[in-house]
C-alpha cells in the first residue's frame, strides 16, 4: 500500500514559507514532527525515525520542482 504523504508535505511546505530554511529549523516545528513521527510509526513501527521521514520528503519534493535548496537554505518555487 502506498503511503500518501501529502499532509507532511504541507507541513513542510507551509514550515519553509515561514520561515524554517533549513533541516534544524524545520525538525524543531512541532506540527512537522509529529506528522513525521506518526507517518514513521505507520512506515516502521517507530516514531523515532521521523527526522529521516522529513529528509526523504525535502529531498522528493526537490526533485518535484516545488522546492530548492540554495545558499544553504530551503526554499519554495515559485509558480510563474
């Protein structure tokens, strides 16, 4: 079964739109751990792995073209 991520995406998304450019910033929002944390728990059985969770979705969803990383810092594409 496929794991529907886009709820975490949000997260992340609306997390860097306010401000949290980079991974420390983004693992200390609250709401973005713990959508993390229940999507590890679901994946493996452990919320712990919620900061690896964050990770692989940053790293999809520059691949999708709906963020970047530059200078250190993430942040939205935006739509022309």
């Amino acid at each position: 079964m496929k794991t529907d991520y886009s709820t975490l995406d949000n997260a992340i998304c609306a997390a860097i739109h306010s401000g949290a450019d980079n991974f420390t910033r983004l693992t200390s929002q609250r709401s973005v751990m713990d959508i993390a944390a229940a999507v590890a728990e679901r994946k493996n059985g452990f919320a712990g792995l919620g900061w690896r969770v964050i990770d692989r979705r940053l790293q999809a969803l520059r691949k999708a073209g709906k963020i970047i990383y530059k200078g250190g810092k993430w942040t939205l594409v935006v739509a022309a």
